[in-house]
C-alpha cells in the first residue's frame, strides 16, 4: 500500500511543471496549495487601483489593446484587473513589476510608497508568499481633459 501512496504522490506535478503554479507553505500531510501567477497578477493589479491618484494601468500599448479588445467585444473583464502587472512567484516568496498611469497632481513617490503598502498587504494577506521587491513604472500621467483621447484615438481630427 505504501508504493501505491509513493507512486500517486510522484504522479503529481512539481511546482515548476505545474503550468505558472507553486507551492505555497500550507503545504502539510493533507496535500499542497498551489497559487497560479495569474492569481497573484490579479490580486496585485486589484490593490493597486484601490489606491486614489492611479488612473489606469499598463503601459501605452496594453491599454491600446484592451481598450480595442474591450470595445470589439473579445474582452473577458477579468484578464484586464491584471494589465499592466507582471510577477514572478517563487515557491514561498514573490516579485511584482506594476506600469501604472497617475493622475496629474498626485505626488508620484507617496502613491509609489501607498500602492507598495497594499499590494503588499494583499498578497501576502490572501496567499502567504512574501513580497520581496515591487518595482513601479509610471507610464504616463492623465491631464484634466484627457478623457476624450483615452479610446486610444490621439491623432488629430482634420475637418
């Protein structure tokens, strides 16, 4: 009996062959908890616009491309929460790169410093791992008035 339980547990995959998922430490007898890097993506991309003064988030051409997937229809909903943030998630420890649009007039150093804090708070509150490093580029600022050139349509009108 005990090769059978031997050969069943071998027949799981390990955390590198198991498609963007790891280990997380509440492994025990009971069995392993594995995180996909797409949760985590999500969690992170969640707790960064909680914060006031990010306006959006991913960079010029993300943006582009969801708000065209967005407006033909193909867009889930879902993969957008997670644009603009890219991690790498190890078995107990993670690394989050976030781009991020901010409103004009927000000090972008204390919105660095709020969006490292919560996003740090979330992943580690809902999975366990450790954050270790989060590294902030800021893409672009939104000016009073923007709105209009948002759907990506920058190129001047001819009349």
């Amino acid at each position: 009996m005990a090769d059978s339980k031997t050969q069943s547990a071998s027949a799981v995959p390990s955390a590198r062959e198991a498609g963007g998922r790891r280990d997380v430490e509440g492994s025990s007898e009971q069995g392993h908890t594995q995180i996909a890097d797409g949760v985590v993506a999500k969690i992170v991309g969640m707790a960064a616009r909680e914060i006031g003064g990010v306006h959006a988030m991913g960079g010029g051409a993300a943006r582009m491309v969801g708000a065209v997937r967005d407006a033909v229809g193909k867009g889930s909903g879902s993969g957008s929460v997670a644009q603009g943030v890219t991690v790498e998630v190890g078995e107990r420890q993670t690394a989050v790169d976030i781009d991020l649009v901010v409103e004009y007039g927000i000090a972008i150093q204390d919105l660095a410093a709020a969006v490292r804090r919560n996003v740090t708070m979330a992943v580690e509150r809902m999975t366990g791992l450790e954050v270790t490093e989060i590294n902030i580029k800021v893409d672009d600022i939104h000016l009073p008035g923007d709105d209009e050139s948002d759907d990506g349509d920058s190129e001047p009108r001819v009349q």
